[in-house]
C-alpha cells in the first residue's frame, strides 16, 4: 500500500537517500529540513507518515511533534542519534508511534512504513459492515466505531497507536497478551525493533487514562508475560 510520506532531517543527503527508497516503494515523498518548514508541510500536504529527525534547527523534533498532533493524527516515526533518546520521546507523550536510532537500514524504515500504512485508517470502522457497541470496564468506555474513550465523564484524547493498543487488549479483557503478540496486531507482523516500545506506550496510555502503575485499574502488567486489561 502507497502512501504520502513526509521527510523531515537537516542531514540532506540522508533524507534525500531516505526518499529515493520511499519512493521506489511507491511513496509519494516530499523533504523539508528544517522543524518550522515540517510543521508548515504537514498542515498544507497532510501526509500518511512524517519520517521525523529529533535534532532539527528552529523547532527541535519534540515539538514538531507536539504542534503536529494539535491538527493531524498521521504516524510519526522519529529518528534520534542513541535510544535512551527514543524511549524518553514516546515516555514523554509526544505522540511518535515509532522510532529508529541512527544508524538505520533505509530498508527497514521503508517496512516499518508500509506496515503503519497496512494498519486500519480513521473512519474505516465505521464503513464496515456492522457497528460494534462501546467497551466498558469499570468507568473506561471505549467506543470502537467512533474511535473515543472516556473515563467518567472526561473523553481521553489517544493518538491513532495509543487507541489502537487500547483496542487491541480490550477486544479480549481476560486474556494475557505477550509484547510480541501486541507488536503483531498494532505493528504489524513484520516490525522489527525493540519489543519494550510497547512498555512506553502502555505507560503514555495508563497516564492519559489516570491510572496508577502501581495498583493499575484499566491496563494490568502480567510478570513475565505482558498485559491485559483489568476490570476497572
């Protein structure tokens, strides 16, 4: 599946060599380089992914992402030089979906790409044939159709990965799902990277849902196995 990808790096060869795979993959793939000109390029061509560098001039990575998600929910895939860096950008709810560290295989940036662009879009649950009823766990209700969550009275902004994770555990509320078997159903089977991304989505979602890693109530750790959603 083909898709409008957005590269965003001030190296300009490397996003150049970047858009040359995107492109012979059957992308349609612009550059900028530069955060002010992404934020610009993202709000006038809406693309499907922005390849997302952490050190840009201007505006850094961190907040592009932010600016970006106040009007677009497309994937983000950040690029960062060491991943300590990685982890800490998706922990601190930015909203990336994934991250690369540099270096990188061209290649698997171009899978990781095409797996989010196989991945449900906005709006395709509610062409299907037959809308599902809201999920509700306690004082979490998520309605799959619309794609909303609540908790109580207070709807829970999720980026388009966070729901999908939130879909994906609460599809089966008694079962144990390994990182692996999350990775496969939100990432996509062909993924390839560091299974603890689930971990730092999970935590970004446990806080938007206000729940206590501690003694959570919506999402449950399993030791040695993974999670599973609890009763609320």
């Amino acid at each position: 599946m083909s898709g409008r990808v957005l590269v965003v790096d001030d190296e300009r060869s490397l996003a150049k060599v970047v858009a040359r795979y995107l492109e012979r993959d059957g992308h349609e793939v612009g550059c900028v380089f530069d955060g002010r000109s992404a934020v610009a390029a993202v709000r006038r061509n809406t693309p499907d992914v922005v390849v997302l560098d952490l050190a840009l001039p201007g505006l850094d990575g961190v907040e592009v992402c932010r600016q970006i998600r106040t009007f677009t929910d497309c994937y983000v895939i950040m690029l960062t030089a060491r991943s300590e860096e990685a982890d800490k950008l998706v922990g601190l709810g930015v909203g990336a979906d994934d991250y690369l560290t540099k270096p990188f295989s061209p290649r698997e940036l171009v899978a990781r790409v095409r797996a989010m662009l196989r991945r449900p879009r906005l709006g395709q649950a509610e062409s299907g044939p037959a809308q599902q009823p809201p999920r509700a766990l306690g004082a979490l209700r998520i309605d799959v159709t619309g794609r909303e969550v609540w908790v109580g009275n207070n709807q829970v902004d999720l980026t388009r990965t966070e729901f999908d994770l939130l879909e994906t555990l609460s599809a089966r509320p008694d079962a144990a799902f390994t990182r692996r078997q999350l990775i496969n159903a939100v990432w996509g089977a062909d993924w390839i990277g560091d299974e603890h991304l689930v971990d730092v989505h999970v935590g970004h979602l446990r806080r938007k849902l206000g729940d206590d890693p501690t003694a959570p109530r919506f999402i449950r750790t399993i030791r040695g196995v993974g999670y599973r959603m609890g009763q609320g």
